[in-house]
C-alpha cells in the first residue's frame, strides 16, 4: 500500500533529482528520505530512480507515478483542509426547518445575513408547521427549527429571535377599512377568521388571550389552519382577522391592513430558534454563534 509519506519523499527527490536538496526541502536528513525511497520501491515491486555519484534520475516507472503521487498529495491536502474547516464549522451543512410565516419576512433576511455571513455553510430548507418540527428535531431530521413558542421535549434548546405586533386584516369594502386607527374594542360582536385550534394552536391561544384581556368577544365563523388561508377567507368577505405583521407582505389585493391598539405586549407574536442539546454539529453552532452574536447587538 502506498504511504503519503513516501509519497511526499517520492515527489520532492523526482522534482529535485538530488536526495540532499530533497531531505533539506522536507527538513530531514538523507538516510531516513533513502529508507522511505527503497520502502515505496519496495511497495511497487520497482525501481523508481537510477542513481549514480553523478546523477539521479527516474525510471520509466518513476516518472509515471510523479504525476499520479503529485494528484495523490493534492486531494490529501484538500481532504486535510476540509476536514479541517468542517470541523471548526468553516464549512458543513445545516438542516432548517420553518413555518410559512416565517417565509414571508424574517427566514429571507436571516438567509441573506447568514449566507454572507457564513458562506462556506449549505443551508438546507424545509417548510413544516410547529409540531412537525419538534418531532424532526428529536428524531435529528434538522438541525435547527424557526417555530412559534411551544411546549417542548427534554433535550431542546430555544432562542427568541423576532417579535412582531398583530395587526388587522379587513376586507376594503368593510367599515372598519375606512378608519385609519383601530381598538381591538372596534371587533366586538364582529364576524371574524379564526385560526384552527389545532392547525395553528399558537396563533388560536394568542388572538384568543388579546381579545379575552379587553373583555372583547368576536364572532367566530371560521377556523383554519394556515395565515395564507385566513386571508383568503378575509379577500372573500368572511370577515376580519389578526395577522402578524409580516403577512402584510403577502399583498392580497382586496385587503388593508390597519394597526390595532390595546393588544398587549405591543408585540406579542414571537418567533423562536429552536435546536437539540446533543446536537454537535460544527456548522450549526457557528450558526447558533452568529444569531447569538445578532440578539446582543439589538
């Protein structure tokens, strides 16, 4: 079996055509370089040089190995170094998985920071809604997850990396459209687009907790699973709704979005990064580094 050591000794006498010179260009003595020589000729079942007190030249079999060892050592180094860089989290690839809210606003900048940030790291996407994304993170299917606020399993680690206020989505025929401020008050007994309870229990609780906190009672009429699908419901005339701010980006014609007073905290709608403790990916925790490093900076 070839060594790369011999390997190496091999390609600096060939390119030398002087064992002195060579040992001296690999910082060692000559007796060791002659020992590696003979073990690669060995090896081959050849002679790899002519040597004489003059001279030192290759064999025919010697000068058909130098390109072969030089392309050898080459992706030995490139091996080296990208072990290297995978390691120190250089280079690598991260899984993460994210709600379709999260696309409208915050995963587009994050890529564009991250990707300028971290060039070297391949981000792998996968759009799945909260629950399915702490089953994937226990199973290690993704490294990281960007979800709503959740109870979680043991072994999980979270991170709040955004927060936005709700704001109302409202057909632009309605009555409501034609005010320029509004109170959650102004929803009393209001026909209104809520979300499933079981599709989409985060944004269920947190609407029905804004509303329940100002003793405001809406009429609920229909409950789906999705923000894309609560604003189709509203284009259509179904009613109101609460959205967060960022779906505003949608631009569903037939629809204005107006700010709404009285929800407390002025941005309740929370966006965690969420990962598992065992996880020892390098990648990953020069990404987790880098949102650290951007929640400080705030």
């Amino acid at each position: 079996m070839l060594e790369i050591n011999q390997l190496r000794c091999f390609v600096a006498v060939a390119e030398e055509l002087h064992f002195s010179r060579a040992a001296e260009r690999l910082h060692m003595t000559q007796p060791p370089l002659s020992r590696q020589i003979q073990l690669l000729e060995h090896s081959i079942g050849l002679p790899l040089f002519i040597r004489s007190n003059r001279m030192v030249r290759l064999t025919p079999a010697g000068r058909n190995l130098l390109p072969e060892a030089r392309a050898i050592l080459r992706m030995a180094e490139q091996a080296r170094n990208s072990a290297l860089r995978v390691g120190l989290g250089e280079e690598g690839r991260v899984v993460i998985g994210f709600t379709a809210v999260a696309g409208y606003q915050f995963l587009p900048d994050m890529l564009l920071r991250l990707r300028k940030a971290l060039p070297g790291i391949d981000l792998q996407l996968r759009e799945m809604v909260t629950a399915w994304q702490l089953d994937a993170l226990v199973q290690g299917h993704i490294d990281l997850g960007l979800l709503r606020p959740s109870s979680r399993g043991e072994g999980l680690e979270d991170l709040c990396v955004a927060k936005e206020p709700l704001m109302a989505a409202i057909p632009e025929d309605h009555p409501l459209a034609s005010l320029r401020s509004l109170h959650l008050k102004d929803f009393h007994d209001q026909p209104m687009v809520m979300y499933s309870p079981d599709e989409a229990r985060y944004f269920h609780d947190l609407v029905h907790q804004v509303f329940h906190a100002q003793q405001v009672y809406p009429r609920y009429d229909q409950y789906v699973g999705q923000v894309h699908s609560v604003l189709a419901l509203v284009r259509s005339g179904f009613g109101v709704a609460l959205v967060p701010e960022s779906a505003s980006r949608l631009h569903y014609e037939g629809i204005v979005y107006r700010r709404v007073g009285g929800v407390s905290p002025a941005k309740p709608v929370e966006l965690h990064l969420v990962w598992r403790r065992d996880n020892d990916n390098p990648a990953m925790a020069r990404v987790l580094t880098y949102f650290e490093r951007l929640r400080r900076a705030r």
